[in-house]
C-alpha cells in the first residue's frame, strides 16, 4: 500500500480530499479545476455537462497548497487547467503581490511539464463583511483588487488566458453581490451559473 502524502496543511477535511486527489487519475482528456472552497463547491462536471471536467477544489485551500498537490495533474497532463485561488492568502495577511508571485511560479511550473496544456487563470472574487463578518478579511477588499490586477499582469506575462470574474460578481462597491452569498464569501447556487456561462466559451 503507497504511503499518504503529509501536507503542510494539517486539516482533517483538507487531508481527506488531498488524499483523495492523489489517488485519482487525471487524464489528457481531463479539464482540471484547481481551486479552494469556491471550487469546492460545485458540481462542475454537472454545470458544465461535461465528464472529463475534474473538480480539485479545496475548502481553505492557499496558492502554496496548489503547488504541493500539483503533482497527480502534472503526470495526468490534462488538456486544459482552470484555477482560482488568493483569498484565502489574502486572509492570512498576504500582499497581492505575492499571491501574483506564488502563482507566476505555479503557472511556470505547468508549462513546463504540461506544455500542451491550457491554461486559465482567473480572478479573485470580492466578498461582503456587511453579510457576514469574516475579520481576517476586515478592510482587505483593496488586497482583492491589487492581487487580480497583479494577477492579470502574470497572465499576460505567461501567455495563458485571463478570466475576469471579479466584475461579474461585484456590486459596483467592490462587493460582493448579496443575492450571490448567504455568508459574504461563498457562492449560492445562482452565482455558480453566472461563473459558469463564464467559463463555459473555453470549456470545449
């Protein structure tokens, strides 16, 4: 019996679904997810009709856990990689800028041991602490916008597509729309098909 992975991050659910990932095939068919709890939260072979769409999301995921358990996508050399990730980083104190710089790294990593496979990097969400206080994020909304545009630049940097879901998602106050969330930073049913007829021109 192979020996489990240690992960830097030591929660039971994370182990749990990290494990699981690790153990499950990834395909060159495959469109890999590659997110935290946002990701998680979907069914998105379900929403996108599509079997070889992969669901790699974990709740509470940060931009250094992708990288650690990058390696069963790499080996399945996917045909195409859609991630999202930062706020939780962004919850941990982290600057925009170095959220950009620790995802450059894990893009550059893909393209080199994945090369045909596409690549999409796309934004942070806002959230809304007038809906439910998240006080690791409390006046962090500014982190949001300077981590995307910082993340827009590694995109364009790295010639992989870039998906701005930010202003689909905002209430024009750099907010999270109300009607999106029951807690102000996770997604309702709604707010999943608005993410996916997003995505949905590159799912393909």
């Amino acid at each position: 019996m192979a020996q489990t992975k240690q992960y830097t991050n030591t929660d039971v659910y994370y182990a749990r679904r990290a494990t699981l990932f690790d153990v499950l095939p990834i395909g060159r068919h495959d469109i890999v997810m590659l997110g935290n709890s946002l990701t998680d939260g979907a069914e998105w072979n379900e929403l996108l009709n599509n079997p070889h769409v992969k669901n790699r999301g974990i709740v509470g995921d940060i931009v250094q856990g992708f990288y650690e358990r990058l390696e069963p996508i790499l080996k399945g050399q996917p045909k195409k990689l859609f991630i999202m990730g930062g706020i939780n980083d962004v919850s941990h104190g982290v600057s925009g800028d170095s959220i950009a710089r620790a995802m450059e790294k894990l893009i550059v990593l893909v393209k080199q041991r994945c090369p045909k496979t596409k690549i999409y990097l796309q934004s942070m969400l806002p959230f809304n602490n007038d809906v439910r206080m998240w006080k690791n994020l409390r006046d962090r909304e500014h982190v949001v916008v300077e981590g995307n545009a910082a993340l827009a630049q590694v995109a364009r940097r790295q010639g992989v597509t870039w998906i701005d879901l930010y202003k689909l998602f905002d209430d024009g106050t750099g907010h999270l729309k109300r009607e999106y969330t029951n807690d102000g930073l996770h997604l309702m049913g709604p707010a999943y098909l608005v993410w996916r007829d997003a995505i949905k021109p590159y799912v393909k």
